[in-house]
C-alpha cells in the first residue's frame, strides 16, 4: 500500500481525497499542525506528497523546497490559483506534476497512478543501470550523474527524461513521446509542464558542464548530443 502525505488546510477538501484515494488502496495522511510538517513527513515516510500552494505560516513553494532537500520523491502540487508563474515555480522547486483546483477526481488518480508506477516500477527496473555520456557516469538507481569528480542528483522526472534522451542519443526524440512516456496520456498534460522539466534537467547539467548536450529542435522534440570521442 502506497503512502501519501497530503499537504492541505482545507478539511471539507482533505476528507474528499482522502476517501477517494482509499478506494484505490492508497494510505492517506494529512497535516494537523502546520509548524510540524517537516515532523510529520518524517514520521510518515511517504511515497507520494501532495501539496497545496496556499497553506497557513508557510506557503506550498516553501514546503517543497523543504521536502527536496531531504528527498527525491514524487511531489503534485495542487492550487487554486490560475498564474502560469505558480505552475513554473512548482516545476523549478522540483515537483512532478500541477493540477489546477478544480479538478476532476479521475484525472487526479490517473497522475497519481503513472507518477507511482514510472517511480518505483522504474527504480526496480533500473537498479543495475548505469550510462556514460559524454565521459559523464549516469547512475539510474541513485539518480546520480557524475562528471570530473562532480555528482549532481536528479528527481525521478529529470532523471527519466535524461534516460529516454540518453538511450536515443543523436536521435530527435519527439516531444509527444515524452509526454507518453513521463505522464502515460498526454490529454492530461500541459506542453508547458515538458518545456519547465527540460529546462530544469538542462540547468541541473550545467553544473557538471552537460547542459549544452540537450538540444531543443524547436517543434520537434528533443536531443541528447554525445560528441564523437566520447561515442
């Protein structure tokens, strides 16, 4: 049973999804003092954390800041606002998916369901890959790369993103595969949310020196370049 930490002050709201989420199996846990929430999230150890924007003392953003710099699992925000600057700042912080109040309660678990399934049947998929590109060393199961004596640690949406433009390298990868692959159905998936996580993992790189090896076709897709004396 999956474990989810669902970060929201509205109660009528919380005791909805919490319901809801019980009918598929998933174990629900919910935040009773919001100067506890780091606290909390230890305690639980969940798979999955669920987290409004809008919260009482600190906001969503600080939240996730938080939670990133402790761990790597999967995050959703959820907002009632409509400012595409709250959808960016959520992908820039590290979460792996947006979803604008209100939702539709299918679309919810569908997102629940492909970010669980892509992040832990992917892990035990992974557990003995290891890449090199570009003289860098990509480890899949600690979500490491290293390049020069320098290791950056990527999410689980930058580093399977990294992985499908690594195992096609040289090769256009089309933006509309990626969507499928991350999110399963591109129906429910703004072309903005791919854009910010590209963008990310290419900011990631750049501290290793990799950033310049992803190459945006512009209307086509995506590439990871690998120089010929690396090959």
């Amino acid at each position: 049973m999956f474990k989810v930490l669902l970060i929201e002050d509205d109660a009528t709201l919380f005791r909805e999804i919490e319901e809801r989420l019980s009918q598929w199996d998933y174990e629900v846990f919910g935040i009773t003092d919001f100067d506890q929430v780091m606290e909390k999230f230890a305690v639980v150890n969940p798979d999955l954390v669920i987290i409004d924007i809008q919260l009482p003392r600190y906001d969503g953003f600080h939240w996730c800041r938080m939670i990133r710099s402790h761990s790597n699992l999967p995050i959703i925000f959820l907002s009632s606002r409509d400012h595409p600057t709250d959808m960016v700042m959520s992908m820039q912080l590290g979460a792996d998916d947006f979803i604008q109040k209100p939702f539709h309660f299918d679309v919810l678990i569908a997102k629940i369901q492909a970010i669980l399934r892509r992040t832990y049947n992917y892990n035990s998929k992974q557990e003995t890959k290891i890449q090199t590109w570009n003289g860098a060393t990509i480890n899949y199961f600690k979500n490491t790369v290293e390049q020069a004596g320098k290791t950056i640690e990527l999410t689980k949406n930058e580093m399977f993103i990294l992985n499908v433009l690594v195992d096609q390298k040289n090769s256009i990868v089309k933006r509309e595969e990626l969507i499928r692959s991350l999110w399963d159905d591109e129906r429910f998936v703004s072309d903005n949310t791919l854009t910010v996580n590209v963008n990310r993992l290419r900011k990631r790189l750049e501290e290793i020196g990799l950033g310049g090896f992803i190459e945006t076709k512009v209307g086509r897709g995506y590439m990871a370049k690998e120089e010929p004396n690396h090959g």
